[in-house]
C-alpha cells in the first residue's frame, strides 16, 4: 500500500477526524504509537493500516 492510499482511506473513514486521529490517539496495536510515530519510525504503511482497523474495531469491508 502506498502512503497516498493510506491517507485516502483515512479520510474516507474517518472524514475530517482522520489527522487528529492520526496525530494524538495512541495505538496499542502500533507498539503504543499514534499513526504519525509509527509511519516516522518507517513502519510499513500496510502494517500501519492493519493496527488502526484492528484498534478501531473495523469492519472486514474495510480492511
């Protein structure tokens, strides 16, 4: 997954939530990191995602 596909799902989402969700919620499934930390420190983009739906409790429809 390409960072740019990443971002677009977030937005689709989350809406106008998605860059507070990704700069000040921490996620356990991310190593307790919020989106932002875990992209910097070069986690796979699709790793990322994986840990927000898993944290989120997404549906499968959206994973």
């Amino acid at each position: 997954m390409r960072l740019t596909e990443f971002w677009r799902r977030m937005a689709d989402t989350f809406g106008p939530h998605a860059p507070f969700l990704a700069s000040d919620h921490v996620f356990a499934e991310l190593g307790n990191r919020t989106v932002q930390q875990a992209l910097a420190d070069g986690e796979p983009v699709k790793d990322v995602w994986r840990g927000v739906c898993v944290g989120m409790e997404l549906p499968p429809s959206k994973r």
